[in-house]
C-alpha cells in the first residue's frame, strides 16, 4: 500500500492579496486545506500527493501564484 506524501506549505503574501491567494490556491486539486494565518507566516496550506515529485510541481504552482512571495514546505514523516 502506498502511502500519501502530506506536506503543509507556509506562505508569504503580498498585504491585501491574501484572499485572492487562497480562493487560488483551493483551486489546485492536491489542496486538501488552507488558511489565512496571523504571525511570521501569512498563509498554511495542507497538501496531499503520492510522490515528491508531484509535491514539487504543486508546490511550484502556489509559488506561481501572483501575491505569493515565497514559501517554505514542511513534509510529514
């Protein structure tokens, strides 16, 4: 049985984009959850894949997003 990769990807928008990021970012299938957080980080999003190769390429699409200034990604273990 093969496991699913879970990984939540932090993120920093740019002020007064973090709605239009988000309503973005749920639109990506492999997006299990997101929200807009106060503190260092403006955004955590909950992504599930079956490879870290599909985590790369969905991980470089919410980079793609126009708000999003950069990110960090936490891989569950």
């Amino acid at each position: 049985m093969k496991r699913s990769i879970v990984a939540f990807v932090l993120a920093n928008i740019r002020t007064g984009k973090e709605y239009d990021v988000i309503a973005e970012v749920k639109k990506l299938e492999a997006v299990k959850e997101a929200y807009i957080t106060y503190g260092a980080w403006d955004a955590v999003i909950k992504v599930e894949v079956s490879s870290l190769g599909e985590l790369d390429k969905v991980v470089t699409l919410i980079r793609s997003i126009e708000g999003v200034e950069y990110t960090t990604t936490l891989v569950g273990v």
